[in-house]
C-alpha cells in the first residue's frame, strides 16, 4: 500500500488566446499549487480498478461519482491502457478540495492516481510520460502531475516551470453555486474579453520577485462569465482586498476566490467574508 496527496492548484493569472480547431481553447495561465489536499492510498489489486471514496467532509460531496466517469478511475485506466498492462489498483480517496470550484480538485486527484501507480508497480515512467497520460484525462492533469510553479500553455498540457513564488498564506472563499468548466468555455466564445493579462510582463515581474507590481496584473479573463452565475464573486474580492489581501482573485473557471496574504492578516481576509455563505479554506502556497 501507498499513500499519495493530490494538492488543489490556483490560477496566478489566466488568459485564452483562442479556439483551436479541435474545440479547445489555446491558454496561457499561470498555475500554483496550494497545500489543500486530498489523500489518497493505493493498493495493487489482481486486476482493473476499484474505488472507495469519503467526501463526507465536502459540501455537495455525495454528489460526486464514485465510478468510471471519477477522474481518479479513469486515470487508472488510462495508466493501464499506456502500459498496455492491467495493473490492478484499489484506490482509497479522501476528498477535502471543494468540488467544480476551479481548485482542480478532480484532475488532481487524477495525477496521485497516476503518480501512485507509477511507484506502486515500480515502472519508473518519466515525468514526461505521467504528463501524457495525465493528458488523455484532462485539460489540468499535466500540470497536477507536476505540481509548483508553471506557465501552462496549449490546452494546459505544455508546462514550462517558473521559479516558486514566496510562500504566502492563501485564503480560498467558495461561494454556493457550481461552475461546469464546458460550460464556463461556451459563455467566454459568446462574450470574449477585452482586456487581457500581460502574461509575459507577469512572469517577469515574478521572476524579479516584484510580487506587488505583478499582482497588480494578475487577472482571469473567466471572472466576468462566472460572475454572471454568481454574482457574489465581486463582494467576496472587494472584502478579501479591504481586509489587507494583496491580491484577491477568482481561480479557474470559478467559482473560487482566492486571497495571497502574509500569515498576519488571514484571520482578518477570512472573517471578513463570513455571512457570505462562501466556505473559507485557509491554505498556503506549496
Ligand atoms: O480537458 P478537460 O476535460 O478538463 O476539459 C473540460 C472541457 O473544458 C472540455 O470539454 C472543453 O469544453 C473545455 N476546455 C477547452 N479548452 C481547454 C480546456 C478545456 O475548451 N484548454
């Protein structure tokens, strides 16, 4: 038996350049990976895959599937089908990253599958060869896969690792309401936006350690379209900022805001957004 953590990512900044002809949408998104996780065991079985899932600590966790359309389920089979092997696995998870919240909680649960399996039958696939089947799973499985600091770019399956960020305290509020990512892509084609962040000046101003500067850049071109479902995103950034966050900003395709502070005012960015009905997670870059 093993046991894997899959850690939930935020997006610094995210932009879409585009549809590609094959539907998806050409991204350039910074990606971070925060200490909220989900825990995973995995144990070698005689073949295929059986899953037993805990979500009770979540809200809306019964509704998550616990079958082949699970994204830790379909990564396993995906992992088989690579190796052209059926390496039997049960797979042991414990949810506690909000579900459709734009924390890739699904596809990080997807790459601890992958990574597991790799130790578990001690094939010593590369990292490289992890990020593709993360790939067949997932838009946001690659980079979970590897987990950090990167530019994703593609349809989020070409990775270039930045330098790590400083180790800031995190504060996420998830307001109630779901975002279905598909969905979140079709309303963006509808009403692209205008105004687009400067990745390339960002990453730059990261590298420099300029955090203040490049903060003020941070944006997500999908913050607009999910605060048309859930207007509640817009209060949850302006008391996270009047509360001293240096930046507060939605992640993904939502509906999660996220907060980067120093250590002394989380207390005061998580109380500020009580009453909200938002669920609070207090985290930290990893
Ligand atoms: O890759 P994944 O299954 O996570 O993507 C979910 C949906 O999000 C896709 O079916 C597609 O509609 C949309 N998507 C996209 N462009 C991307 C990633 C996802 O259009 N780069």
């Amino acid at each position: 038996m093993i046991k894997e953590i899959g850690r939930a990512k935020i997006n610094l900044t995210l932009d879409i350049l585009g549809v590609r002809a094959d539907g998806y949408h050409e991204l350039s998104t910074i990606m971070q990976t925060v200490a909220l996780a989900d825990e995973l065991e995995l144990k070698k079985i005689s073949s295929g895959v059986n899953l037993k899932m805990d979500a009770s600590r979540i809200k809306g966790g019964e509704k998550i599937s616990v079958d082949e359309k699970n994204l830790a389920w379909r990564a396993a089979v995906e992992f088989q089908k690579f190796c052209g092997k059926d390496f039997g696995v049960e797979i042991s998870l414990i949810k506690k990253i909000p579900v459709a919240a734009g924390l890739a909680g699904g596809s990080t649960d997807a790459a601890a599958v992958i990574r597991g399996m790799n130790r578990l039958y001690e094939l010593n696939l590369t990292e490289s060869e992890l990020c593709e089947i993360g790939g067949r799973v997932g838009s946001d499985v690659p980079f979970c896969v590897i987990g950090g600091t990167c530019l994703a770019e593609g349809r989020g399956e070409i990775l270039t690792k930045l330098a790590p960020i400083k180790n800031f305290s995190v504060v996420l509020a998830k307001p109630d309401g779901e975002i279905s990512t598909a969905w979140a892509y079709k309303t963006y084609d509808e009403n692209p936006a205008k105004i687009h962040p400067p990745n390339a000046e960002i990453i730059e101003q990261l590298k420099r350690g300029e955090y203040d500067a490049a903060f003020k850049n941070f944006s997500n071109v999908f913050e607009d379209v999910a605060i048309k479902k859930i207007p509640v995103i817009v209060d949850l950034k302006s008391k996270m900022l009047a509360a001293g966050a240096k930046v507060a900003l939605m992640s993904g395709s939502g509906a999660t805001v996220f907060a980067l502070t120093d250590e002394k005012s989380v207390k005061k960015i998580s109380s500020s957004v009580e009453g909200t009905g938002a669920q609070v997670f207090i985290t930290k870059i990893f």
